[in-house]
C-alpha cells in the first residue's frame, strides 16, 4: 500500500512539473464517438516553410443563459513540427460592454491558447496544450474520448499530454492531465513490443500496454471559495467560511438568523440555539410566548475531504493484416476500479476495408464495474450537486454525488460492443456504436451513440447538415424519452457563401437530474448551447 502511494505521488508530481498539454476542437463533432480513433491518430504534415492560417467566427453565443454579440478568431502558425493555434473570444452584451469574466486573470489568458503542439504521437517526443476534445487510452476500458470541452466556450481548462515512442523494443510513455492548474483527471500509458527482435512475422507487431487513469477529487467539479467545505453551488455566502445556508433568502445567515422561515414569527430556541444566544433563556422568561414552532431549516452536506477513483488497466493488439485495402488486428483489455470490480474485452477484432470501418467485441465485466468511466460527458457526469427535501416537502437538504456512487448497483454482464462507420463520397456517412449487455438485476448496461452528416453535392451552398444523439450507460435505450442524464444531443448546419466563409448554426444539450427523480424537467435540469455566426477561413 505505502509503495503504491508512492507511486501515485511521483506521478502526480510528474504531472505538475509537466508543462500544460493538446489539440483544437473538432467541428464535426467526431471526437463524440467512441471508437473514433479506430486504427491511427492524426499525423501532421511537416511544412518546408512557416504556414498561416485564420478561421473565425462572428455571430451570437449564449453563455449562462445570456446571449453575446461574438467576435472569435482563431490564428494558427505551423512552423517545422510545431504548430500553434489561439482562440481569441471577445463576447459583448446586450449593454456593449466585454464579459470581462474570460479575461480576469493569468488563466483565462493561458485559455486562449487552443492548442500548441510538437510533432505527433508516431514521433519519438510530442506534446501537446490546451483543450483537448477526445482522449482514449487502451481500447475503452478506462478512457473513452474523455473531452475537457464539454462546456466549450465557456469553461477552457489547460490540459494535455506528453509522451514519446522509442526504437528499444517498441517501448512508448504518455501522460496526461485535464488542467495543469488542478490535475484532478489524469492519466498515464506505457506500451511495450517484447516480440519486436524476433523477426517472427505477426507475433513481432504484437504490443502490450499498461493504462491509469484516475480522478483524484470529483468534488474539484465545484469551487469552494472560502474553503469552508460547502461548496459556491448551494454555499449561499461563498466568500464568508463562517455561514453558508439561508433557508428564508433574506440575506441573513441561518446561524445567525432568529427568523430562520422568514414568517415574522420568533423561532422557538429548541429549534434554533441562535435565539437563545440573543435571547437568553426566553423560554423560561416568557413561558406563554407564541414561538414559532413550525422550523424546518435546510441543511447541506460538508466536504473536508478528498476523495478518489483510480482505474487500471492491461492489454495487448496483435495486427493480423495490413495493407491492400485491407487491415484487420485482433485486441483485449483488462481492466480493474479499485475497491469497486473488473471488465474483459475479449476477443476484440477491428477491421477496415475500403470505406467502411468496424469493431466487434466481447465484454465481460464484474458487479461493481463500469466500462469507459472516463467519457465524453464525463465532466458533468463526475459530480451533481442535488437538491432533494422530506416527504412532507418542508426541509430541503443540499448535497452532491459523485459518479462512483452508481458502481456499487451493478451488477456483473456479458455482451457485446460494436461499432460501424460507412460513407459515400459527396453524400455524406453515417456512424453507429451499440454496446449490449445482460446480466440478472442490470440497470446499466445499454448504449447508443448515432451520427449522420449529408454532405450533399447536388443541393447548392450547403456544406454539410448533421445530427449527433446519444445515451450511454442506460437500463434500456428509450427514443421516447431522449432526454435523460446520460443522454447528450447535438447538430450541426453549414451553408456556404463561397471558399472563405459558410453560415454555421451549432446547437448542442445535455442534462443533469437536479432533483434526482429520474427525470429531465425544466430549462435547470438542461443545459444547453447555441451558436449562429459567419465562419471564416484563409
């Protein structure tokens, strides 16, 4: 135990000595999509002289339910292996004045770097900083197109990732981190070609890999400002360690408040000690006095620890056949959530034949065992702030739960996972990714990812029309009720004025069960983004 600390303290101290680390947003959405990254990650091409280029994007953004005029513009340089991209966001209100909130300190101006990258992952040494929009270790088991993005423009952490490839028996490192400010959600991978020597075909391409990936405080998801334990999401004095709850929300502090349901009505000190603190034994004194009896004060929950997830995993691929239009490679994974169970993916085979690409896998996973626990939506997902109140909807009780939570309800599963992209030049392609299990008493078993771009070449002007929807982690996959917490729907239209600019509408949602019923209801329970405005490219 002790040596597995000191493991786990060198790497993140590693990972705070790293310089921040990553890629610029896709604009199709793709990172979206488990399984994207299939068979190879982008390599960039080396320019023989230093190249420019600018997109941009003027139009209308909301951001906490306030809608700004938005000027956007993102410049990039590649320069050799180096390529450098900004994201400069000047959003003006409705009153003409800047939200002065993305440019307040030393962070928000490190956000404008979208991303800043050497090289590519094939290379002997990469690195890249900023935001990262999908990021996958082994084949899924632990991180699954994690995006730090999730809230995209309007939260940009610094994240990233460092690692090399060596020529010594194929050996690989990798670190990453979600924000080089918190290192909160990281991750580390070592990859291996014992084989590579013995010049034996097939079994010479055969790689091993060791993957960690953790979340070492999902309450890190909510500030604390005053670090009094009760953090600003329901902190009614963030910035004051000595109160935090107002039940009446009158402005005065429930420890410190005589009238704690703001009926007018003196609180009876049995049930508030503050009465008595200002009124010294006014119960004796005035025994017939008409207290206010009916005291229901709300009351949260206190955070003064951290607390953890680590996940852990082993593999290996073995590709069986490459080139002539034809590549096929055979993979399992094996993977382990400390204090809580286990998951196999085996056998897996990925293939790819022309245009068309697919994955096929067995899984088998433990009770207490949760695939993918890093995905995409995995920053909402990691901690929700809940409100719930007693049956007889008098007193209302703050708290938050965190998604490790849900893994002691599972049960063990067996099933399948499967993923299929095809596509037609000039057309467009549609993408689909199910994941099937069963199991006695599972509730969490069923996923669904689904995307279809046009890209019709016959309709003039419109570049590309695509629809994005998922639920991921689900008892049953309901298309009655789209709207549920593991659900997230997005879509995308460009119309295109000429080579350099294009009309684009983006519209995206997700959801959060607030009041933990089961149900999405009300404009809290879902958050959403709409961006309309002019792209530009030269």
């Amino acid at each position: 135990m002790a040596e597995s600390r000191l493991t786990r303290s060198l790497f993140v101290l590693l990972l705070a000595l790293l310089p921040a680390l990553c890629m610029a947003q896709s604009l199709n959405d793709d990172y979206m999509f488990p399984g994207n990254e299939a068979w190879e990650d982008p390599v960039y091409p080396i320019p023989s002289s230093p190249e420019y280029g600018l997109e941009g994007i003027l139009g209308a953004l909301m951001v906490d339910g306030v809608t700004y005029n938005q000027l956007r513009l993102q410049p990039e340089l590649t320069l050799w292996k180096l390529g450098l991209g900004l994201d400069l966001d000047l959003l003006i209100d409705g009153e003409g004045k800047l939200r002065q909130q993305d440019w307040n300190d030393w962070r928000d101006i490190l956000s404008k770097v979208l991303f800043l990258r050497f090289a590519d992952r094939s290379d002997s040494l990469y690195f890249r900083i900023g935001s990262i929009p999908d990021y996958t270790l082994g084949h899924g088991l632990i991180f699954d197109d994690y995006s730090n993005m999730l809230r995209y423009p309007e939260y940009k952490p610094l994240g990233g990732y460092l690692g090399l490839n060596t020529n010594s028996y194929g050996f690989g490192f990798e670190v990453y981190t979600h924000d080089i400010s918190k290192n909160e959600v990281i991750a580390a991978r070592a990859s291996l070609k014992p084989l590579q020597a013995i010049g034996v075909p097939i079994l010479r391409n055969l790689k091993l890999g060791f993957n960690l990936g953790a979340d070492r405080n999902p309450y890190g998801k909510f500030p604390d400002s005053d670090r009094d334990g009760y953090p600003d999401v329901y902190d009614k004095f963030p910035n004051n360690k000595e109160t935090w709850l107002d039940t009446d929300d009158d402005g005065v502090a429930d420890n410190i408040d005589i009238d704690l349901n703001g009926n007018s009505i003196l609180d009876h000190p049995d049930l508030n000690p503050y009465v008595n603190a200002v009124f010294p034994n006014i119960a004796q004194i005035y025994p017939n006095y008409q207290f206010d009896t009916a005291v229901y004060p709300d009351s949260a929950a206190r955070y003064v620890a951290n607390k953890s997830i680590w996940v852990q995993s082993l593999e290996y691929e073995l590709p069986l056949v490459q080139g002539k239009g034809l590549d096929l490679s055979h993979y399992a994974e094996y993977a382990v959530m400390e204090n809580f169970g286990s998951g196999l993916i085996f056998p897996g085979f990925a293939a790819r034949l022309g245009p068309f690409e697919a994955k096929l896998e067995l899984r088998n996973f433990s009770s207490q065992f949760l695939p993918a626990y890093f995905n995409n939506i995995y920053d909402e997902q990691r901690c929700q702030a809940v409100v719930s109140s007693t049956p007889d909807g008098k007193r209302r009780y703050y708290a938050l739960n965190t998604k490790d939570e849900l893994l002691p309800k599972l049960a063990p599963s067996v099933g399948w996972f499967g993923y299929l992209r095809g596509g037609i030049e000039k057309l467009g392609y549609l993408k689909v990714a199910y994941q099937d299990m069963y199991g006695d008493q599972l509730t969490q078993g069923k996923s669904l990812w689904g995307k279809l771009t046009l890209i019709p070449d016959k309709i003039p002007k419109l570049k590309e029309a695509s629809l994005y929807y998922a639920q991921t982690d689900v008892d049953s996959i309901s298309f009655k009720t789209l709207r549920t917490a593991n659900a997230r729907v997005s879509g995308r239209l460009v119309y295109g004025y000429n080579d350099n600019y294009s009309l684009v509408l983006r519209y995206s949602e997700y959801y959060s069960d607030l009041n933990a019923d089961g149900l999405i209801s009300g404009k809290n329970e879902v958050v959403e983004a709409v961006n309309v405005g002019i792209e530009f490219q030269f």
